[in-house]
C-alpha cells in the first residue's frame, strides 16, 4: 500500500545543503579517513589478500542479509568482535572507533555528581547506583495528571502486582501470548519528572561500555533532546549528525551503520523544542542526504531511516504523545524506588550506620516524604536536608516533615554552603545574605514565568529575561543545574533547568510570597484589591482559585507550597530572607497593616481555611477535593479529618448521612492510611451513586471493589468504566450485584473492560434480563 506521506525528492544541485556556517566549518577541517565502504570491489582487493573469511561466517552474513530483506524493520544482528572486524572490509577501524567510544563513555559516565551537574564531589555510578523499579505498561497512553499526583497514585500500588524489567534487559523480546517472541525495535520509557530515567540511561550505556551486558550491540549512541535542540534549524545527514556528536565515528570514516546492531538512545523527549511532524514529514531512506533534524528523528524513529537501529526513548507521560502508538512496540514505565530500595539508597548514601538509620525511621513516619521519596532526586534533596538538621539542630527543635519544610530546609541549607565557599562567610555568619536573597528572588522570577509557561528547561535567553548572572546562578548549583555539551564542536550553548519539577514549583511559590511583601501586589490576580480587604488573604484565595481552574492539576503543588509558607513556624526559618524585605520583617509589615486591614497571620489562615471548606463542599472532582485536604494540611487544619476519624473508629458511617464535604474528607483519610487498602465495601460508608462518585479514587486503589445493592445507576456506570481503563487502577474484582445498571450502562461498562489498562479479573454482576458480563467486555447469557 503507498504511504500518505510524501516522498523525499530527488536531491538537485542547490538543494538540501548545509548552511553557509556548516560549510565553512566543513572547508575548515582536515579532510577526515574517508569512509568505511561496503562495495564489492573493495572486498575483491582485500580477499586476494590473506584474510580470509571463514565459510561459516560468509554463510552467517548472508543469512543476516537475508533476514534484513526478509523483515526491513526487525533484523536480527548477531555478530562477535571478530565478525564486526570481517564483516567491513576496513574493519579495523571500524572496531577501534568502537574501542574509542566505549573509552569515551566510561570517562564521561562512570562518575556522577549526584542531584547536580558538576558541583561537589564525583560519586561512582556503579557504587551510588540503587536498581530502579521499571515495569512494562499496556500503551504510550498520555496521563497529563500532575506528576505528584501521579507518585502518589503509584504508591498505593504494590510492587508484587508488577513483572520488574532491568535495565540491561530493556531490549529483550516481548512475550506475547498469542503471538511469536519478538524482539522491539523502539521502545519508549515513561516515568516523571526525577525519577531516574536519565540516571537509567547512563547506566545502560555505561554497562555496554564495560562490556557488562548487551554485547549483541555494536554502538550505543546518547543522545540528548536538549542537545538536539540547539540544532534546530541546521541541517544534517544522519551520518554528519553521528560525526557532529560522536566524533570517534568521524576520525575513524565510519559512515555505514547498516550492517552493525546500533542502538540510539533519545532522552528527554519532553524537552523537545522539534514538531516531529510524523504526519508530514517526507519519508527519508538515504542516511548520506542531509535534511533538517526534524525529518531525520521522525524517519529514524518510525523505521524508514536505518530500519535495522534499535531506538530508546524516555520521556516524562504528558509528552508520550508526541511519538504515534504505531511507531513503539514496547511501553515501559519507570516507577522509581520501591520501600526496599529507598532505604538501600540511604544505606549506600551515609556510612554512618546510626545516621542512616535515623533518617529512614523519620522518612517513614511522614507519609509525605515517604511517597516521595519513590523519586531519586527527591531521595537526595531528603537525605541532604535531614543529614544537615540532624548534624545542626537545636534541642526541640521540630524536624522537617512536610514538602514545604523540607524545600525551606534545602534552600537553607543550600544558600549557607554557597555564601561560605564563595562569599567566605563564616559559620555565626545569618543563614540569609543579601547575596542570597537576590539570587533566590530572581530564580523566583524565573521559576514562576517558566511554570505559567510550562517550562522545565531554560535558556541563557530566559535567565537574562530575569536579570540572572550565569555565574551567581551556579553558586546555588544544587537548586540550579547548568548542562551544556562539552568537548569540541560547533555548540557551546547552555542548557538550564531546576533539578526537580518541586523545587520550581517551591520557588515560584516562594516569588509570589516574596514580591507581595516587597509589593503589595497580587501576581495572581489582576483585579485590584477593594479598600479595606485583606490583601494578603486575597493571595491565597487567588491562588486556590487558579489552582481549581488548571488543567488536570498543574498548580495543586504550587498551591500546597505557598499555603505552606502562610505558617509562621516555616517563617521562622525564613525570617533572615523575609526581614530584608524593605528593611521591615513580615510580622512587622502585618501588624502596622501595610498588608491590608488584618490582624495576626493566623486570623488570615483561618480565613483561608474557611475558604477551602466552602469549596470543598461544592461541586469539585474527587481528585481536586483531595488536593485542597492536602493544602488543609499545610495549614494544620485536620477539623474535618479528625470527624470523620472518630465515625470511622465508632462504625457509625454507614448509619449517618454524610455530607459531600465529609464524603470527600473520607476518601482523604481511606487513601492516606498507612494500612493497605485491599477491601473496599460500599456500604460500610454511603451506599449511594454520589457516595461512589465521591469516593471513586479508593475504587482505584483498592484491589477488590464491593458495590452491590448500593443503589447504582448508568450513572455510575460512566465512572466505573473511566477507572477499569485507567492505567493507575489496582482493580481485580468488582461486585455490582443488585443494582439497576440498564443496558445502556453495561454497554459503557463493556467499554471500560475492553481497555488495554483494564486488570480486572473478577466481576460479578447479574442484570434484570438474566445476562452477565465477562471480565473480556461481552455479554452472555447466565445458564
């Protein structure tokens, strides 16, 4: 069948050509080896040598070749060292390129700067690695829920339920029920934002390097998105674009890649600044023919283009599709650490065996840090911020347990070891000089214009936007990550991001705190205050109602960090950054009411607790009530919770009406006990459609679901078909026994139990007319 899409043209004379800067770089170098050739003529001159290759390995050859005609997109490879050096007449240099590149990539990966890029002391990636939980996931399907969220929702999830997938084993073949085992030629892997993806990255490539694993595969080439970006608009051939970053290819005049197992691994695919318009991009065949790199990622990834490659990308889930589902055989998601590798992670981080221990004692006592501690970077944000209390705490002092605290303590901890290695300040000096503040203020700004935008990666253009001096940038390197390539090459472009989503979303709460001290003004508003209103209340008002109005709940964290910053106690351990505000503390600024016409702080929080009240009651998604009982517990407000935890442990629920509100505060507490949630019963609770609505994401997260004789309708149908296909939901059996489902709401059912997500094993529901459904989505009839 001809393709939609349309063809590469013939190349004229004038067409496709480098740009003038390219060329004059390509005049400018030494003419290179030239390129290692295939053609038959130069296999002829060496035969007539004495190397010889073997019958058997001429016969192998060709049964490769022939594998490669037989099934374009998937051959299978299999050469050694000595047929890599046979299979290229030149080979050899082809085999010492090889040797170059693994050389190279041990230097450059073996050693890590943990959390950081080039800042403190290198750690070695095999001694700090801690083996990350990968599973295999049913499709590239896009959840755009906020990543928190998203963590939250998998820790819930036990591991046990999940076939892991090691690193080295990414490429192995899939084993399908009813088909062949078939090796994967792209494969994507998803998993937010610090999870470890990256790290995964280094650490397969590093174990090909050592020959550890994979030996199948000849070259592994990394590449970055935020490397690629930088080449937009220039134009390549696949080959120049090999030599442009691996420069060992170009020294050694490799320019066939064909006839080797090559591996090409993209990471980041979320920092992609490129269209990939698989839709209209030209097919591209030829790997010598220069386009512009937007074309060849596409043909590369989609197979028209080096078709026997293996291509690897990771990416964070609301970018998943970018890449069309017919281009990836293989979804795989990057679930973090599980319980047993957070506390390897701090065993390997600190010798010290009494301090190890006192930190994954306190980590599992706030639910908060443990779920969040499922993410790597946010392991070694944790373990720097507890090691530093624990070293330098007063007696009484409380320890940091919630994300606010723990964001407050880094950035403290940060801002004190960045004034003392390059200001020399001493250790009476205050945790906050003026230096200080002036960066975390402009980072703020940036932090806060970037998360408006959506952005987790900057440019030199975006910090100069923001009046941020590179070098003093990379003084709070631990907040700040610098990335550019390095080495040769025509690029030297920078490359900036926060080292996790949570600390910009910290401080661009933080610049939104701080500039309406400085201000008096509302960012998050553009209506003015009216006279006499308390304006440091309308903030946080504004800020709840902005949260409520994103889309799938891109600002809940922004909104739990600044509610969190309200509390006096976290002020405390900022008053050094909040005192130099005009010269006045905060506490001063309220009480002469240059804030508005309001009393203490505290009246302002009961305000704003009474204003998340009023909005839980109305009519919010379960998953948008939930967030604001997080932001209830920055404020340390547990009024409702404490209500619904006394019915619970008297088993009053199911007798008394509950409320939406209540409703919605029970589904808090069932999902943020530490027990695990295996049973759910309905009507122990509210065996009613709006207490299931209510109470919809314990049905995800438990196991087994008892919905009979709860008065459900197709109503409820609609909902329960949105979580069978939900790929987070731990449902293995449902009961709808004894409702009045209709047909019309099995038919929506039907649709949810055909979902590629659906892990249901069990469902027992009998309708009116004596049919069943089968957990496959049919109906039948009930003998």
């Amino acid at each position: 069948m001809e393709s939609d899409r349309p063809k590469k043209e013939k190349k004229k004379d004038g067409n496709h050509q480098p740009s003038k800067k390219r060329r004059r770089q390509q005049r400018a170098d030494s003419p290179g080896p030239s390129c290692v050739s295939m053609e038959r003529s130069k296999k002829k001159k060496k035969n007539d040598g004495n190397h010889q290759p073997s019958k058997k390995r001429r016969q192998k050859r060709s049964k490769v070749t022939s594998a490669q005609s037989d099934q374009q997109h998937q051959p299978e490879l299999e050469m050694n060292q000595e047929e890599l050096a046979d299979t290229l007449w030149g080979g050899s240099s082809a085999v010492e390129c090889q040797h170059k590149i693994k050389s190279n990539l041990q230097k450059k990966f073996r050693c890590v700067f943990e959390g950081i890029a080039k800042a403190g002391q290198p750690t070695g990636l095999n001694e700090f690695y801690t083996e990350i939980f990968i599973t295999e996931r049913g499709s590239g399907e896009v959840n755009k829920e906020h990543e928190v969220r998203l963590i939250e929702t998998a820790s819930r999830k036990p591991a046990k339920e999940e076939t892991p997938i090691r690193c080295e084993d990414i490429f192995k073949p899939l084993l399908g029920k009813d088909k062949p085992m078939k090796k994967p030629r792209t494969i994507m892997t998803t998993g937010v934002a610090g999870i470890g993806k990256t790290i995964l990255t280094h650490k397969f490539t590093l174990d090909w390097a050592e020959g550890k694993a994979n030996h199948d595969i000849h070259f592994t080439f990394l590449l970055t998105f935020r490397e690629l970006n930088l080449l937009k608009g220039e134009e390549f051939s696949l080959v120049e674009l090999l030599h442009h970053f691996f420069n060992e290819t170009k020294e050694a005049g490799v320019c066939i890649f064909d006839q080797f197992q090559v591996v090409f691994i993209l990471d980041g695919l979320d920092e992609c600044r490129l269209p990939l318009d698989f839709q209209n991009n030209p097919i591209w065949t030829d790997v010598k023919e220069p386009s512009s790199l937007d074309v060849l990622l596409t043909n590369l990834i989609r197979g028209d283009l080096l078709p026997s490659a293996r291509i690897w990308i990771t990416t964070r889930p609301a970018a998943a599709n970018q890449i069309p589902a017919e281009c990836v055989d293989r979804v795989t998601e990057v679930k973090g650490f599980t319980d047993p590798q957070k506390e390897e992670y701090f065993r390997k981080r600190f010798r010290d065996e009494t301090l190890a221990n006192t930190i994954i004692s306190h980590v599992k006592k706030s639910r908060s840090l443990h779920i969040m501690c499922h993410i790597p970077v946010f392991c070694w944000i944790t373990a720097k911020v507890l090691e530093d209390f624990f070293k330098t705490s007063q007696i009484g002092e409380k320890e940091p347990n919630v994300m606010t605290q723990i964001n407050i303590h880094f950035l403290r901890v940060q801002s004190i070891q960045g004034d003392r290695k390059y200001y020399g300040r001493a250790e009476t000096d205050p945790d906050w000089s003026s230096e200080s503040r002036e960066i975390i203020v402009s980072l703020g700004k940036l932090a806060f214009n970037q998360l408006e935008k959506g952005n987790l990666i900057f440019y030199e253009e975006d910090l100069a936007e923001c009046h941020i001096d590179i070098r003093a940038a990379s003084v709070y390197s631990g907040v700040f990550t610098q990335i550019f390539k390095e080495g040769c090459g025509m690029y030297q472009a920078r490359v900036f991001c926060f080292v996790h989503l949570s600390i910009q979303e910290f401080l661009a709460a933080l610049y939104v705190f701080l500039f309406f001290i400085d201000t008096g003004i509302n960012l998050l508003s553009e209506e003015p205050p009216t006279s006499g209103e308390d304006k440091l209340l309308l903030v946080y008002q504004s800020a709840v109602d902005k949260a409520l109005q994103s889309e799938n709940g891109q600002l809940d964290l922004f909104l739990r960090f600044l509610l969190g910053l309200s509390l006096e106690t976290n002020q405390i351990v900022l008053r050094g950054l909040l005192g130099q505000t005009q010269s006045r503390s905060l506490f001063t600024k309220i009480k002469q009411g240059l804030l508005g016409q309001t009393g203490p702080s505290s009246l302002t929080n009961t305000e704003t607790v009474s204003y998340i009240k009023e909005k839980i009651k109305g009519n919010l998604s379960p998953e948008r009530s939930i967030n604001l009982f997080h932001c209830l517990n920055e404020l340390n407000d547990r009024s409702l919770l404490k209500k619904i935890e006394q019915s619970l442990t008297s088993g009053r629920l199911s007798r008394q009406y509950l409320s939406p509100a209540q409703l919605s505060a029970l589904a808090f507490t069932l999902l943020t006990s530490d027990e695990e949630l295996d049973v759910f019963d309905l009507k122990k609770y509210s065996a009613s459609e709006e207490g299931l609505l209510r109470l919809l994401p314990v049905v995800i997260a438990s196991r087994t679901s008892l919905l009979n004789d709860c008065h459900l309708s197709e109503r409820s149908c609609e909902a329960l078909a949105s979580v069978l296909s939900s790929n987070s939901s731990s449902l293995k059996e449902l009961d709808l026994s004894t409702n009045d489902l209709l047909d019309s709401g099995v038919k929506l059912l039907s649709a949810g139990l055909g979902s590629p997500h659906c892990t249901l094993e069990t469902l027992r529901s009998v309708l009116p007319n004596g049919q069943t459904i089968t957990p496959k989505g049919s109906i039948s009839e009930d003998i």
